[in-house]
C-alpha cells in the first residue's frame, strides 16, 4: 500500500479514534521516516502512546502487524523518495511513450482537476470556507504565506484581497528569511499558510511562530493532518492530485478564491468602495488596455 492510501486512511478515520489512537495516526502521519526506521516500542515512546496502542492503530488501519506497517513505510524510504519530483516526472516520460499517449495524459488531468476543484467547493467543506472568511474580515492585519509551488495561490489570494483590503500583505522573504516578516502581526492578526506535501520547512515555522504569538491562522493544505493543519485554528482542505511531476495547485487556488469572494461579499459596501478607488488607480496609469470595438 502507497503511504498516500494509508494517510487518506488516517484522516478518512481519524473523527472515530481514540484521544490515543489520534495522538498515534498524528505521529505517524507526521513522521514517516521514523515508522520505517525504528521499532514498535521506540515508535510508539516517541509519539507518547503505549505499544498496545500503537497495534491498535495498525488493526484499524487493516494491517495485521507492525512488520506489514513498516515494510510499507520502507518502502516509501528506500523507492518512493527518490524525489520530490523526478520519480513522478519518470512516470509521465514513461508513459507518453506511444500513440495516443498524450491526449490519455491530458485527459488524465482534466479529470484531476475538475475532481479538485470540486473538492474544494464541496459542502463539507463550506463551514470552514465561511469560518476562515470571519476570521478574515475581523483581523486588523492579514498576512499571506506561502513558497515553492504554493506561491502562485499565496500571490492569488493576495492579489484579490488588496483589490478591496488594505490592511493585507504577501510574505515573501525577499531580503530575508520569511520569520522575519512576521514582526508587524500582533494578537489576533491573521495568518494564511498554504502547504502541501511535500512540506517546506520555512512554511511550517512560519506557522508555529505565528500561532505561538496569538496570531489566528488559516491552512490551507492537502490534509486535515498535515503540519500545518495542526497549527491551524480553520483549515481549508484541498485536493491536488494531478498526473503532472507537481502536485497541482488548481484546488488549493479554487479554496483560495473561494475564501476571498466570502470575505468581499462580508466586508460589504466599504469593500466596494475600495474597488471603485482602486480601479479609479488603474485608470489613471492607464493599467489597461482600452476594449476594442466588437465585430
């Protein structure tokens, strides 16, 4: 079994555990290095449970033993990260050898797609999409992170959320290391982290240096396990499951687009006046191209 089945096992499972069984599937979710590594007994002293509850959260996941859970867990170790990229980007070359290969590939990710976004504007997903925007609309300052992969969606939902909001600012850690920019949130600002798998390191610090400060944060991730949904007080999940070398980033962008029309439809009138200035802005630097007639 791939690690990505036994994560979706987790956290499709995770609401019917035990306070013990979660703290053991958050350890294991967490750090799959050390599940490949190390023995039962050492596991489970690491994530604070027992080794009789560390089993048990093997059962539930439909394993018979720990051997079986960690072959699995080796597996991924010794194969499955071999990169980051290139063990999917192999997958792609191999597989657009052939006739017709490419329009299966391309209609592989149609299909992604549209699945993630679909996803991310489901119901179940609504109450936390309408929770994040409150957040949003009362914190005095909203700050915007996210790297890598994840930056398009970071410089979306900023961009869309300046249009009509002043007080909003886009980490980027130019000229310095992205902790350092988290100087000008006070108790309760808000924080958006965007993170998927793999997890940056600086995005995840970036996080638990906020919500140490009494930052609210906002996650939007690929999990409700991830590190960063850990962190979080609203977490917004986000498919991105993709046939490409990189994870996508359409379903996180949705999630992300989604939180920002709730918040201009919350801010109301003074959001819209600050569009008419801004566009007033745009207008007199000539920002745009004037319409061209219709034939």
């Amino acid at each position: 079994m791939s690690l990505q089945e036994i994560w979706q096992r987790i956290e499709s499972r995770y609401g019917a555990f035990s306070p013990q069984l979660r703290r053991a599937a958050r350890f294991v979710r967490e750090n799959p290095q050390d599940v490949a590594l190390h023995s039962l007994r050492t596991v489970s002293r690491e994530a604070g449970v027992s080794p009789t509850s560390m089993t048990r959260l093997m059962q539930a996941l439909d394993f018979d033993n720990w051997d079986a859970f960690q072959a699995d867990h080796r597996a991924w170790l010794t194969a499955g990260r071999q990169g980051a990229f290139s063990d999917r980007a192999d997958r792609v070359i191999s597989g657009s050898r052939g006739p017709g290969a490419e329009d299966l590939l391309l209609d592989a990710m149609a299909e992604a797609e549209g699945d993630n976004v679909s996803r991310a504007l489901a119901s179940q997903a609504r109450r936390s999409l309408v929770q994040a925007a409150d957040m949003l609309v009362a914190a005095p300052t909203v700050a915007i992170a996210g790297i890598r992969s994840c930056f398009p969606v970071a410089f979306s939902l900023h961009y869309s959320l300046s249009l009509f909001m002043p007080h909003v600012r886009l980490m980027t850690g130019i000229g310095s290391a992205p902790l350092d920019e988290l100087h000008h949130l006070r108790e309760n600002d808000c924080l958006v982290v965007i993170s998927v798998a793999p997890y940056s390191r600086e995005t995840v610090d970036v996080a638990r240096h906020a919500r140490n400060s009494g930052v609210r944060v906002v996650a939007i991730t690929d999990g409700p396990l991830s590190p960063i949904a850990r962190l979080a007080d609203v977490t917004l999940v986000a498919a991105n499951e993709s046939p490409a070398h990189i994870a996508s980033p359409i379903g996180p962008i949705a999630a992300a687009q989604a939180l920002a029309i709730l918040v201009l439809a919350r801010a109301g009138d003074g959001a819209l006046d600050a569009l008419r200035r801004r566009e007033a802005t745009f207008e007199a630097i000539s920002a745009y191209l004037p319409e061209e007639p219709k034939p």
